[in-house]
C-alpha cells in the first residue's frame, strides 16, 4: 500500500488521501501500470475521491484509458497479439477466459481435468506465465484484478471452454456426501475450490435461473461445504427469491438451513427449515415432510424449545413407520434420545435410544455410534458414569475404525467434560486436545473447544487462561452468527473478568 500511495500520490494532487482510493489500489491488485494510470486519468479529470470512486464502480477497467496507446486495454492487446501468444493455438484466448472468470484462477493439479481435449495444455499456461498474463499462486494460475476484469467473458454463455469447466465442476460437486461412503474423503477437495465453485454458482444461478441442473450443483454445494468447509454462502437470497413453485426451491432451503445448523446459527437454521417443510407440505412430499420435521426437531432441540422437538420428532416417525422406512424411525428415535435427554426425561430417552439401536440391528454404524453416544449423555445424566463411560468408548471404537471426525470429535469432547466434572484433569486435557485435532477446519467446533478450554481454567482458577480462550470462542461465534454459544460464552467472561477483578481488589486490601 505504501508503494501505490508514492505511485498515485506523485501524479494525482487534486485531493488529500482517502479510504475510497484505498479500496481501489487494493482491486487493482497494487498492479504499477494501473495506478499509474488511474492516477493520470483522475488528474487530467480533476476528478475528487468521490467522483473517481464513482466513475471506478460504473466503469471498472474502462476507466484505465488515457489517449491513444496509454491504457491497460492497449498493452493487454500487445501481448495478445505478440507472435509468441499467437502460437498458443485457437484455445490460447478461451483458457485465458476461464483463468479471468475464477477469483482463485485454475488449480494447476486439475489443467489435465478440465481441458482433457485441449493438448500441450500445461505448455501454454506456462507461456501464459512468461507473459505476464498470468501469475502462479499457492498452487493456482491466477491473474491479477485488472487483467482478470478485462479478459472475463462478458457473456459466460459464449464461452466454450468456460461452459466446459462448468461441466466438470457440476459432475465433481454430483458425489454424493456420505460420511461412511468411500469417497467421502476425497470430497475435501471443496475446502481448496469452494471461492471458485459458489462464484460459478452465483452468476449461472442468475443466468440459467430455470435450470434445474444449476439448482442441483447448488444444493451438492451446500452439502459438500456443511460437511468440509462450514461457512455462509452468498447464495441465499437468490434461493429465498425463488418463487414457491419452483420445483428446487424446498430442497434448496433445507441444505441452506444445514449450513446455518453448521455454524451454529440454530434460529436461522429453523426458519428455514420451517419454510421447506410448508412447501414440502403442500407438494404432498411425505418422505421430505419426515425427513425435515426430523432436522425440525434437532433444531427445536438447540434452542431448548424440547416439548416442540418431540411433537415434530413423532409426527416424522409415524410417517416413516407408514412409509416402511426402518433407518428413517431409527434416527427419529435418536434424535427423540437426546430431546427427551436433555429435558430431564432420562428413563425414556435412554428406551428410545435401545429402540434405535435394535432397529438399526448394527448394520448402519453410523447410527449404532449415534445411539451410544446418546445413551453416553443419558447415563452421565443419571450420574451413572463409568456406564456413560463405557458408551463413548463403544461409540469411539466404532468411530475410529472409519474415521469419522465428526462423531470423534463429539464422543471426545463428552468424555473431555466427563472426566473434567469428576476431578480427572489430565484426562480431561487429553480428551479435549483429541477433539481440537478432530475440528479439521470446522470453525465452529474450534470454538467449541477454546469455550470449553475457557471452562476448564475457569474452574481451576486460571483465569488469564480462561480469559484469553473465552475471547478467542467469542470472536469465532461472532463471525458464524452462533447466537446461543455467543451468549452463553460472553457470560462465562462476564464470571471471569468478575472473578479477576475480585481478586485484584483482595490483592489491594491484603497490601492496605
């Protein structure tokens, strides 16, 4: 920044430094010829901040033209038409597009995916590299802002090889998201493309609103980013704009709402949900009218709204008792498990759970690990702790022959808070620091762990540790919108920094 500020500064002397030219040094990637001509642009206009920060957001790039032979357009066009571009081939334009039209530009390890029909693929990025045209970043082809705002295809339809990256993306996102699936691994990939991916989405969702394949890639989407990269997306208000009738629009909602369940925003999540289930509702979808009362009812759970979450988590039982689906009862009932739990209800949650795990008969492990963990909660309830015991560690058996972080993450974190109520710190430490290595860049169950962490020193009495894990949990729940953690951990600070103050008026009085 303080190289662009000399640069701009040297030529444009109409008006004093400002934030609004900041921001656009900042887009223009701090690339020299840009500044320098931005500058002489805004100089010979006379143009303030305001005016030049009005004419950037109306023409972009354009902006960047002083007189004949002096704007980026010209220089770009010259390297375009250099004889050593020129023998790239015909493709040499479209892979430039489609570098331009991806914030993070092409994954160097994916050219030989992409474009399996374009040969000496890998030659010409690298001649796009020794053209200044292109740039390799942190294992990516990517340009700089300027380029990048120039060479994007202004209609991403008439683009050939763009629309066939599309493709790829659709046919790589179509996996499906199981975590006992073997591919469920593999599926990470998104963590690593998910800038790319929902940026495709945002602009062909507007394009090809009616496509019902466009809609399918978004909701694949949303799944793979609940699972692997818990974030918000910038795709909910064109889902939430479909109109009611548009045959995706219910089950767009739902893997919205999974998202915002993911990141702990268990409001937004049961607004959502209850927006799908009314059009589930009125299309007489029996299977997703269960199969969203069921994540109805975790939600309700969530926000200790639990006479509503049995209600909902019986009405979806009864349907899939109709509907033969023997899986589908048994999760009901887990989930049935942890409501009736949680509302002091332990002899029935703990029948419910022994329902689930005999319906199940072990052949979905997944769900056996589930209904051990519950039954976990219920014994510890119960101070019935080395039976509470026992479950987890039936529940971790089960987990950690498949890896599923998930579930080793939570049966972790029980035990951690298990053996911390029972006195038993080292093995609290070490459980805890198991469920830290299980958060695999889930944002939301780090801060689970550095509000627990906050927890523990709190208890025993170390409370500049307590405070600084307290903030750290504070500022991760702020960013995900985690409404319920958030006001729970900013009262637990709240008793820390009383605590200290407490004790730093001790030391005074002790001194007096």
């Amino acid at each position: 920044m303080e190289a662009a500020h000399s640069a701009f500064y040297h030529i444009y002397t109409y008006n004093q430094s400002s934030d609004l030219v900041d921001k656009i040094l900042e887009q223009l990637d701090f690339h020299p010829l840009s500044i320098t001509l931005l500058a002489t642009v805004a100089q010979h206009n006379q143009w303030d901040t305001n005016r030049l920060a009005k004419e950037w957001e109306r023409q972009r790039t354009g902006i960047l033209h002083v007189q004949l032979n002096k704007s980026l357009a010209t220089t770009i066009e010259l390297s375009l038409a250099s004889p050593m571009f020129q023998e790239l081939g015909p493709n040499a334009h479209g892979l430039l597009e489609v570098v331009a039209f991806f914030p993070q530009g092409v994954d160097e390890n994916n050219l030989d995916w992409f474009f399996p029909t374009i040969p000496d693929r890998t030659n010409i990025f690298d001649k796009f590299c020794i053209l200044s045209l292109t740039y390799r970043s942190n294992g990516f082809i990517t340009m700089l802002a300027p380029l990048r705002d120039y060479l994007c295809p202004k209609n991403p339809m008439s683009a050939p090889l763009l629309c066939m990256t599309k493709e790829r993306y659709f046919s790589r996102l179509s996996v499906d998201v199981n975590p006992e699936g073997p591919g469920f691994e593999e599926a990470q990939w998104i963590a690593s493309e998910d800038v790319n991916v929902e940026h495709l989405l945002d602009v062909f969702t507007t394009i090809e609103a009616n496509s019902g394949d466009v809609w399918d890639a978004c909701i694949h989407f949303m799944e793979h980013i609940s699972w692997h990269k818990q974030r918000h997306v910038i795709l909910g208000p064109k889902i939430e704009g479909l109109s009611d009738n548009h045959p995706s629009k219910p089950k767009c909602l739902f893997h919205l709402s999974r998202l915002f369940d993911s990141v702990g925003n268990h409001a937004e999540n049961k607004r959502l949900l209850i927006c799908a289930l009314e059009l589930w509702r009125d299309q007489g979808n029996r299977f997703q009218v269960a199969e969203t009362l069921k994540i109805l009812a975790q939600a309700n759970r969530m926000l200790n709204f639990y006479a509503e979450g049995v209600q909902q988590a019986k009405e979806a039982q009864e349907i899939y008792e109709q509907l033969k689906d023997i899986v589908g009862q048994a999760q009901c009932l887990t989930i049935l498990a942890y409501l009736l739990n949680d509302d002091n209800q332990l002899n029935a949650a703990e029948e419910a759970a022994s329902c689930a795990i005999n319906l199940s008969d072990q052949s979905n492990k997944f769900l056996v690990c589930e209904c051990y963990r519950v039954l976990g909660h219920v014994y510890c309830s119960k101070g019935e702790r080395e039976k509470a015991i026992n479950h987890y560690e039936a529940a971790l058996g089960i987990a950690s022959s498949s890896n599923w972080h998930y579930q080793l993450f939570w049966i972790h974190f029980a035990l951690a808070r298990l053996f911390h109520g029972q006195g038993r710190f080292d093995d609290a430490d070490t459980h805890i620091k198991c469920a830290k290595s299980h958060t695999i860049n889930d944002k939301y169950l780090l801060g689970c762990v550095m509000d627990q962490q906050a927890r523990f020193w709190y208890n025993q009495q170390s409370l500049k540790e307590a405070k600084s894990e307290a903030l750290c949990a504070v500022g991760v729940y702020e960013k995900l919108g985690a409404t319920k953690n958030l006001e729970n951990c900013r009262k637990l600070l709240q008793q820390i920094e009383e605590a200290m103050n407490d004790g730093k008026l001790l030391e005074i009085m002790v001194f007096c």
